[in-house]
DNA sequence: AGTTGACCTGGAGTGCACTCCAGCTTCTAC
DNA sequence: GTAGAAGCTGGAGTGCACTCCAGGTCAACT
C-alpha cells in the first residue's frame, strides 16, 4: 500500500510543504516514486513519520531528530545511542510535563480570584439593582 | 524594595536584554528610573514579571500576554475578558498535558524496546563469550 | 582624575520550523 | 484533446521570540 503526498499529509497531520521539508533535510528518507515521478510513501514511511510527530509533539528539536534518524540507518550498532537519546527525551518531557503543572496551579489559583471578583461585582450589581 | 535590572534578570529567570524587550513590546510597564536614569524594578513589576513567565512556560503566545497586559491597565471591567483568557489557556495546557503523556507512553514503548535489544546483544556477546 | 563595570538606546541579526511561490509536468475526467 | 487538479523543483519569505551590538552615560572605587 502507498500513499500520494496529499493522503500521508493527511495521516501524519503535517502539511504537504512540510513533508518535503523534511525529506530535504534529511528528516525521513525520500520516499518511492511512482511512474509519473510523484511520491508513493510506504506504510512504514508513515509509521516513521507518526513517531516523528510523536517527538515533535513533545519538543525534540529537528536537529536531534535528524541525529536520530541518522543513527537508524546505522543499524543495531547504534541502538545504545538512540537509547540514550529516548531515556534523555523522556526526562525533559516528564520535567516539561511538571513544569506545566505548576503553572496550571498559579493558573487555577488566577481564576478562582475572578470568579470571586465576578461575584462581588454581581452582588453591587444586585444590591445596586435591589435598592434602584 | 527596588532591583536593578541584573536582579530582576536573575529573579524571572529571564535574561536583560527579555526584559528590556518585554518593556520594548509593552509586555511589562516601563519600571521607575533611579536618579542616574537605570531601571529600577519593584516587587510588583516582579511578581508580573513572575506571573508571565508562568504563561511563557505554558506557551501562551506573546500577542495574547499583551491583550491580557493591556486589559490589566483597564481595570475591573475588564476581568470576565481576562478570566476568559486565563480558562481558555488552561484548556490548552490540559490539552498539551495529555499530549505530552500520549507521547510518554510511546516513548516508553520505544525505549523498553531498546531494552531488550540490548538484552539481546549481551546474550550474543554472553554465548559468544562462552565458546571463545 | 581615571579606570572599571553596570546600564543605557536604537537598531540589526539570529535560529528555528516551517510556508509560500513561480513555473513546470503529469494524470484524470469529460 | 483539453481543462483542471495534483504534484514537482529550487529558492525565497515568514513569524516568533529573542539576542547581540556599537557607541554612549553614570556611579563607585583607588
């Protein structure tokens, strides 16, 4: 099963620029061609670019997901390395993860007070309303 | 109690040349000036500050700090629009919460995987070891 | 009085990750 | 056989959030 450009943008949820972008920077590998010279991704070239996502999502920045993908064409070799870049990842995600939890706390905390503040502003309304 | 700009730096977390930019954008207030014209920041501008840095963190774009900044100067009419900044944004931290913990998980698959290609290996070199 | 170091301003430069464009080719449907 | 949609390439442009720089001022110490 292959897939045009358009179908794999659509899967992966990058846009078809992006895509090509990646492919130039040596992101993901070129995928087939087919007879009219247009790009037929394969599953497992979808599969690489859903886990692609996958660090995206979480921050990696290109240039360690190019050394990644780099590593992957050196076979098992390199898996320690590739290891260590994850378990490394993994941690910034977690600490990323309890960052934002801090900050939803201050958050929560923010719009509590103006929920109160909108209460106060309802009861002068009210008072204001009652005494009219 | 007034800091100069270093210590201000130093407390945010942020570097000088952020805050002069900040100032610059109108993301903070100009801080007062001490008699030889320097910035001389206040425990409000910090907590500001500090409270910004919060919605930095949580990936709040700049554009919106400055409606929120700009609605803060405008006072109490304005505080459903905040609060609605404020709960709008905490869905999004939600939101990229669970993202982050979606791709945690493959992460986690990825790397028990690395794992046991490295039990693997060591088998290999273990039998290999063995019958030298 | 001179040196050092922190701070000042306006403006230019940077890095990242796309995103868009012009001009061309190729397939599909009528 | 032609119109329109989809794709191609190389290269330029964009938006964001800083970050750096040159050339100057000011205060404190020696």
């Amino acid at each position: 099963m292959t897939y045009a450009i358009a179908e794999a943008a659509h899967q992966s949820g990058l846009s078809i620029d992006t895509l090509r972008y990646y492919e130039r920077i040596e992101l993901i590998d070129p995928p087939a061609r087919d007879s009219g010279g247009r790009r037929a991704y394969s599953d497992d070239d979808l599969a690489w670019l859903n886990f692609l996502t996958k660090l995206r999502t979480t921050g990696m920045p290109i240039r360690l997901m190019r050394e990644y993908a780099k590593l992957r064409h050196q076979g098992l070799a390199t898996a320690t390395r590739r290891k260590q870049i994850l378990v490394e990842h993994r941690k910034d995600v977690l600490d990323r993860i309890a960052d934002l939890q801090t900050c939803l706390e201050v958050l929560n905390y923010k719009i509590t007070n103006y929920e109160q503040i909108e209460r106060d502003l309802a009861g002068v309304a009210g008072y204001e309303e009652a005494t009219a």
